[in-house]
C-alpha cells in the first residue's frame, strides 16, 4: 500500500511537471514572459485609452497546422465607446509589436 501511493505521487509529479513543459515548449517561450493582458493593459495606458472604456481583452492565437507551435498571437480589445477594436500584435514574450483599429475605434490623437 505503501509503495502505490508513493509511485501515484511520483507519476502525478512527473504528469504535472510534463504538462508544464509542455505548454512552455508549444508557446514557444524560452524566457520570461507577462501575460497578454498586462502588456495589452500597458500599451492602452501609454496610449491614454482610460481602463473603464475596456470592455474585453480576449488572446487570439494562430498555431502553425504541422507541429501546433504557436506563430502569431494579438490581443483583441473591445472598447465600451465603439464598434470594432483595438488590435495589438504580440510577439512570443507577450510584447506589444504593432497597434491597429478596426471598425470606427480610434486611437487617441490620431
């Protein structure tokens, strides 16, 4: 009994530590990343879009269809004061790359 539940142990730490490396490997990451809504959240404050116009900030993902590595990520955000959105392309860090709007959003001062 004793030697089941340390090799349960061992398999679920194993699992979980393969699970890990696994995500990591498919995001492509190999160093340290914040999440896409810090840096989504980052970029719309140096652009003096106000937080309380934020409606949603959802990830998409393209992942290349032979190995399902990820290859191109944005953050879509949806604003309260207009039809369409604020685009950011990511890079593999979560970085902001490029901005762009669709609908009739606009970018302050633009």
């Amino acid at each position: 009994m004793r030697f089941e539940n340390r090799f349960a142990a061992a398999a679920a730490l194993l699992f979980a530590l393969s699970a890990s490396a696994c995500e990591q490997g498919a995001m492509g990451t190999g160093g340290p990343t914040q999440s896409f809504e810090s840096s989504a959240q980052a970029r719309l404050d140096a652009l003096g879009i106000p937080r309380s116009d934020v409606e949603s900030i959802e990830l998409g993902v393209e992942r290349a269809q032979e190995s399902g590595v990820i290859t191109d990520r944005a953050a879509w955000v949806r604003l309260k004061t207009c039809r369409g959105y604020v685009v950011m392309n990511l890079d593999r860090y979560n970085e902001v790359r490029d901005v762009y709007t669709t609908g009739n959003c606009q970018l302050p001062g633009r």
